[in-house]
C-alpha cells in the first residue's frame, strides 16, 4: 500500500497498490482532504504497524491522522495541534511514538523538538511538548541506535542536533550541535546506512562545495565523526535514501 502526499492546489493524500513486481495501481475512491485546502504538508508517514497515517502540516500548525482501512482507503481521524508551531519532519520509533521537528515559523534558535503518542485508533497526544534545539529551522528528522537517538538538520543554522529518546517516548537534548555542516549549508534531508553506523546529509547550500553530501559515523555519545564531504552532486538535490 502506497500513498502519495499532493502539496499544490487543494491538499490531499491518494492512494496506490504496488504489485510484487513493481507495478502500481491507483486505488479508486482513495483521495482524501487534508485539514484545510491550503496545509502546506511537508511528511506523510504509515505508523510501524500500518493502522494509521500521518501527514505534518506546516500552513495550519496541525498534525493529521487516518486510519487505514482493509481496502487500503483512509478514514481521518482529527487534526490536533502542534506543540510548537510549523510542524515538519517526523520519524516514528519501533513502540510507535512520534518524534516532530517544529520550526516555529523558521525564528532564530526558535526550533524544538516534540513527540507523540499515535494509538491504533489514530489518536495523537503529547509526551514530551517543544524540547529546545537552540538552533533555527529544524527540518528532517532520523532515528538511529535502535530509536534512541534522534537527530534533526537545523537548515537555518547549518547543524545537526541530537536528542536521546527515553521508553516512553520522552526527548532529552544531548547535543545542539552534534554535527556543523556549516554557515549557509542549508541541511536538508537525512538518511541511515543499512547498518545503523552512519549518517548522510544533503547539504545543497554549501558555498564552498555546493550540492555537498555529507557523511558521519555516529559516535558513541550521540556525536556525529565527519568523513569528508562527497562533490560533484546537483545544487537541485532536494532527498536521498541509504541501503
């Protein structure tokens, strides 16, 4: 089952069928409205065990639910707010909380990370609500060591955070700067290698390298080692995927 974020126009989420052999099939009767016409969603994501979906939406300050139905088709569930305004990024843990960067309107050291607990019936409630990055326009989330660390690029500031994620979904700041991809570097998306030792980050605003792609070994105490930026890919680099 496959879902597509549509962000132009009138907001919405389809849905598709992918067959085994790489086919995909649009599931009639399957879009459905975001909160409002104009969200400007930024992530949608299925919860680990596939019940609900859920959609960040920067224009309303709202995180969106839907349950999933045995037809693939979507149900909403409610659209509740965000703790800090400008929800963006978001990863979820193996237990099923939610961890959200929120960028507050992109204000200088504004940005915070918050997370969620998302029940099977799609319902979302607070854990822990806008624990400070210190740093400006926080943008893509990632987890790494088994859900334990979570990271966030700062696009506004060039930097990457840290935050230790206890049981209970509950978030602790370890590092404003884990990593510094520096002034201007504008870090975007972030992926994990197949292994969980190392982190890549676009960075297409780099002015010495543009369109950089940088990759970190994850240190023990939630630091990230730089290994030397990779050249030669497009300034219109704008995600990425590791294996």
């Amino acid at each position: 089952l496959v879902y597509v974020l549509n962000g132009r126009g009138t907001t919405n989420v389809s849905g598709f069928r992918l067959s085994n052999v790489g086919a995909l099939a649009p599931i009639d009767g399957s879009t459905r409205p975001l909160s409002a016409a104009a969200t400007a969603p930024a992530q949608l994501e299925f919860s680990p065990d596939g019940r609900v979906l859920v959609v960040t939406e920067k224009a309303t300050n709202r995180i969106t639910t839907f349950t999933v139905g045995n037809d693939g088709r979507l149900t909403m569930v409610g659209a509740v707010p965000s703790a800090t305004a400008t929800p963006f990024g978001f990863a979820f843990d193996g237990r099923g909380y939610l961890v959200v960067s929120e960028a507050a309107g992109g204000a200088a050291g504004a940005s915070v990370l918050s997370s969620y607990d998302v029940s099977r019936a799609g319902a979302v409630t607070r854990v822990s609500a806008s624990v400070a990055t210190t740093q400006t326009a926080a943008c893509w989330v990632l987890l790494a060591d088994g859900g334990r660390l979570a990271l966030t690029t700062n696009t506004g500031s060039g930097t990457v955070s840290a935050f230790a994620v206890g049981a209970g979904g509950t978030l602790t700041l370890r590092h404003a700067v884990a990593a510094n991809t520096g002034a201007g570097s504008n870090p975007l998306d972030m992926a994990l290698s197949r292994n969980g030792r190392f982190v890549y980050v676009l960075a297409p605003g780099s002015t010495s390298t543009p369109g950089t792609l940088r990759p970190y070994a994850i240190r023990d105490d939630g630091t990230l080692e730089g290994l030397g930026p990779v050249d030669g890919i497009p300034a219109t680099a704008f995600g990425l995927a590791a294996r």
